[in-house]
C-alpha cells in the first residue's frame, strides 16, 4: 500500500497548528514544512520543534533542506537540529535534503542574502560528503573528516539521536548527479512534479544505479511530490481547480496540471494507483485549499480509508 504524506508550508502559525494536528489524528504517514528564506515560510527548523510537539504518530521532517553552505546548513549544525527535532519527536524525523533548484531566478534569491550557490556538480557533492558526516557524527564517536569541503578533527556529537543508526535521510533529486548520490547514500528518494510515466522512467534509472552500488532496491523508498484538487463531485473540482490556478498564476493547460492529482475521490485514487505502478512507494500532497481542512479531510476519508 502506498504511504501518503502532506506538505505544508506558510506562516499563519495558527492555521498550521490546526492543520498539523488534524493531519496526524487523520493517519497521514509524514507531515513535513518547509525550509528556507522564502516568504512563504518561518524558519524551518524552528517550526519543525513545534510540529513534534503538536503530533503523535506522524514522521515528520523538512519539505527540504539545504546544506550547499555552511550558513544553510553546516553539516555538524545540521546534525544538532535533526538529532534535536528526533528527540522531541520520539524518533519521528525524516532528514529530507534538497541539492537545490538549477534556475536564475532560485541562485539570485539565496546570492540576495550573501549566500553562495554554487552549480549543480558542486552541490550534488557536498549534499553527499553532508550526508557522510552526519552518518559520523550521529554515532556519538570522535570524528575525524578530510573532505573536499570540509575537515573535521575530533568533532564528537552528543547526544545521539533516538533512531539508529540515525533518522533515515532521503533525498530530492532529478538529475543524474543527484540520482547517483541517492542511490549511494540515501535512505529514501523523492522526486517533483512528474507524471506517472516520467516518475516511472527515473525510478528505472535509480533502480540501475542502486544495483550497481550493491543495495536492495526493493527497501528503498521513493516519494514523488504532487499538488491535489479534490471535490467529491466535478463542479466542486472545477471550482477548486479555478481557485488553484488563480492563486499559482497559471492557465488550466499549465504544463504543472499534468502532474497533479486533480478529481472527484474516485478519479484521485485511480491516479494514484498509476504512480503505485510505475514505482512509487509514497506521495507527499499539497492540498490546494491549504490551510483549509476540507481536501485533506476529504482524502482521508475518501481515498485513505478506501485503500
């Protein structure tokens, strides 16, 4: 059975807090929120310490985070925050990790604020000499680390986290350059915006590549992350793809639209069912009437409970 997450994001910390709350009571799998210095969001981190605490049986993590720069974030510093968030979570975090969008307008945004983003190889490798340290780091031993971007001499972590050997690590990658560093050093895959043959297509690839390395591809786990529009009958869903388009700014042929779940509860979970086949272990939904209830409440009704 596939596993269904939901992404949130925002700053009406009031809203969220209702939301988180019925998500988790709702039996969603995974609650993540985003991180970064977008306006859309607060600090990541932080909030993620107020979702361990408002929740009971979600995992939960990041949307996504970075580490192309010690300021976002530097890998003993990052080990701290996952270690923190998996204690007051009882062993519920998932470290999700981004090597970052490959577009303009995302390099001006982060160079705004004096930080660097370097290119695509550049960041695929320190995502996967990150991932090394906090491997080291999470065993509580003294480490010591001569890398390509960083040096380590004695740093020993305390304490460790809940979950062993750590939380699991997951990556978001398209690429190939990513691809290969999930295949070698993640737990967990997550993909963006694809349809279900485009999703099964790099599930191949990562499946070659996880043969190659020499891991079991049939315990690796690969998320694919989806908006929804959901009304129980094709009015209401064409209200609410209206409502959707108008807020993301985007024609209703907008080539995003082709991979989303949009539909009455029926047409959703067939939808769903092609992700199912073309490999997907789990989906992480952003619902578009957030952070409104009804969609989640509806999903999980509807098409949670049915499957």
């Amino acid at each position: 059975m596939i596993s269904v997450g939901v992404q949130t994001w925002g700053t009406d910390v009031v809203a969220l807090r209702r939301y988180w709350q019925v998500a988790d009571e709702l039996g969603y799998a995974r609650i993540t929120y985003g991180d970064g210095l977008w306006g859309w969001t607060h600090d990541g981190w932080t909030m993620l310490g107020a979702l361990a605490g408002l929740t009971r049986r979600a995992r939960l993590g990041p949307a996504v985070t970075y580490c192309f720069d010690p300021s976002s974030h530097h890998p003993s510093w990052l080990a701290k925050r996952a270690v923190t968030v998996d204690h007051l979570s009882g062993g519920r975090l998932d470290l999700r990790l981004a090597v970052g969008a490959e577009d303009p307008t995302t390099a001006a945004a982060w160079r705004s604020h004096a930080i660097p983003y370097p290119d695509a190889p550049t960041r695929v490798a320190l995502a996967a000499e990150t991932i090394s340290i906090l491997e080291k780091l999470w065993t509580g031993e003294a480490v010591d680390h001569e890398g390509r971007f960083y040096t380590l001499r004695g740093a020993r972590l305390v304490p460790s986290p809940i979950q062993k050997p750590g939380p699991p690590v997951w990556l978001a990658a398209m690429g190939p350059g990513a691809l290969g560093v999930a295949a070698r050093r993640a737990a967990g895959w997550e993909a963006s915006y694809l349809t279900p043959t485009a999703f099964g297509e790099r599930w191949s690839r990562l499946r070659t590549l996880l043969e190659g390395a020499g891991r079991p591809w049939w315990d690796y786990r690969r998320s694919v992350e989806l908006d929804v529009v959901l009304g129980l009958t094709d009015a209401e869903v064409k209200d609410g793809l209206r409502r959707f388009c108008a807020a993301r700014a985007i024609e209703e042929r907008d080539a995003l639209l082709a991979a989303a779940l949009v539909g009455t509860p029926d047409a959703v979970a067939a939808l769903i069912a092609q992700y199912a086949a073309a490999g997907a272990t789990d989906l992480m939904l952003g619902f578009a009437d957030f952070p409104a209830t009804r969609m989640v409440e509806l999903f999980a009704e509807r098409v949670l409970a049915a499957g």
